[in-house]
C-alpha cells in the first residue's frame, strides 16, 4: 500500500499492523450513513484493489470514478490570515484535470483568507497516466469527495493512483441535465449529501480535500458555493470563484448558481441552511479551523 494510503487507513481505524479489512459506520445522515472499507477490498468498479480505501455513502456501493486539464501552479500553505500566500484561483493538476483549482487565498468576512493547500474543486480526475498520478501525489490529497450519481462513476472508473492513496467520501447530488436554477437547487436540497460532505470536512484527518463532479462547475459549484458561505466568503468572491470555471474550459451558468445563493438568503442565511441539512456544529467548526488561514 501507498504510505500515504497507510497513513489513512490507520488514521480512520484502529487496524491491527493497519492491515486487513474495517468498516466504519460514520452515521446516519438520512443516505444510509458512511462505511469505510480498508484493504484488499474492491469497489462497484473494482478500483480499490491493492489495498485502497472506500468511501460508500446513500446505499451505493463500490469506489469513485475520478480523470482529466488546464492550469498550473501548487503553493504552500503556512499563512496567516492578513496575507495570503496563495492567489484566489490558482489551478492544479496542469493538463490532467480540467477546471481544477485551489480555494486558498478567498478572502473572508472575517478579514482572514482561506488557507492554502486545504481545499481543492474540480472535474473528476478520471485517467490518469504516470504525469497526472505524480502531480496528484504532490499535491498530498488525503480525500476526495465525489458528488456524482453511481452510474456516473461506473461510467468513468477510478484512477488507480487515486484510489490507492485517499479516503473516497461519496456524496451523490441528481446530475444538472439542463443546468437550470431548477437543477442547481435540486442539487442544494440533496441535503444528506451536503452532510456527508461536511462530515469529511470535519476532520482534521482528512486534509486537504479535493472534492468533484463530472466537470467541476455545477455540483461542485454548489457545494462551493455552501462551503464558501459557511466559511465567511461574500457572495461577490463566491460568484467569481463559480465562473472561474470559463477560464477552465467548461463554462459557467451564473444564473443557476445565483438561485441557489437567493435560495440560501430566504431560508435565512448559511448557518439556518446547514442547520436544515442537519450539519452539526462540530463539522462546521472543525471545517473553519482547518480551512481558515491563522
């Protein structure tokens, strides 16, 4: 196994020599909770051999399909929250993933800026060759969080040096056939999705995170968009990271995304929405030390 991908296993469950098979019932969130399988198992798609890990959320079963991409640049953390060390918008996984970026350096109501190197968005990182699995590697991703539909990620199975190395959190959220306002807010009212997500934003254990959909803009645009907002972020910041996603090559739809952001507003605001989805307050807390630069 990967060390890495050892580092995980132990971290998640108490394994004897970290070896072997566990299953870790995270709880019930309205989608059949979360089980985590460690070891020589093998998912749906029968990705997670060689001992990966297995994330099953929602009675789905089997791994996530991850592959793709444009941009550059991977950066350090460390900063404090008066000056980031990272641009807003900085891409990752050049050439292998589309749309695929960095949160760090989103300035924040509080005057304090996302960290950098904590949280990752972007397409699925599906096919990956030796170049993709190395800039992969570099960036030190310990879970992906993936948003699409079980007969998406059949379709377009894992790359192996993905598996091997994370903890695979699936979220489900309905694919935006049309990306309408009425798909988005499909979408954000998948609510036990949003709190699987925000239960592996919860962790410590769990940075840094790279969380996807097919393309990297709808779903993960509204699951950004609730990340972003529960951090601190103005909605100005958050539109602009949304339709960073033309510069990625897959477009962008702001209308739809505004929707869900006047969806949020009326229910009364962030905390009243993840209060809804049955966030608990533990995971958000977790989520905003870990995620806000100090």
């Amino acid at each position: 196994m990967h060390f890495r991908g050892l580092l995980i296993a132990c971290l998640f469950s108490p394994l004897p020599a970290c070896g072997g098979r566990a299953e870790l019932d995270i709880g019930s969130l309205g989608a059949g909770g979360v089980t985590v399988n460690v070891g020589g198992n093998t998912g749906g798609d029968g990705s997670a051999s060689n001992g990966g890990v297995t994330v099953s959320a929602g009675g789905n079963t089997g791994g996530l399909t991850v592959g793709g991409s444009s941009g550059s640049a991977v950066h350090t953390g460390g900063v404090d929250g008066s000056d980031p060390a990272c641009a807003p918008g900085a891409w990752i996984l050049a050439g292998q993933v589309p749309n695929a970026r960095d949160l760090g350096g989103i300035a924040l109501d509080s005057g304090a800026h996302l960290a950098c190197d904590a949280l990752y968005r972007g397409a699925a990182p599906v096919g990956l060759l030796d170049q993709g699995c190395a800039d992969f590697d570099g960036l030190g991703i310990r879970t992906v969080i993936d948003l699409r539909t079980e007969y998406e990620r059949l379709a377009s199975p894992d790359s192996d040096c993905v598996v091997r190395q994370v903890s695979m959190v699936l979220a489900p959220m309905p694919t935006p056939y049309s990306v309408s306002p009425a798909d988005y807010l499909a979408d954000l009212d998948t609510t036990a999705s949003v709190a699987i997500a925000f239960n592996a934003l919860g962790h410590e254990s769990a940075y840094p995170v790279y969380f996807h959909c097919v393309y990297g803009r709808d779903r993960s645009g509204v699951l950004a968009a609730v990340i972003l907002l529960a951090l601190g972020a103005s909605r100005d910041d958050e539109m602009t990271d949304y339709q960073l996603s033309v510069d990625g090559g897959v477009g962008a739809y702001p209308a739809s995304l505004d929707a869900v952001l006047d969806n949020i507003d009326q229910l009364g605001g962030i905390e009243a929405y993840l209060a809804t989805a049955g966030v608990p307050k533990a995971d958000l807390a977790n989520l905003r030390a870990r995620a806000i630069a100090r």
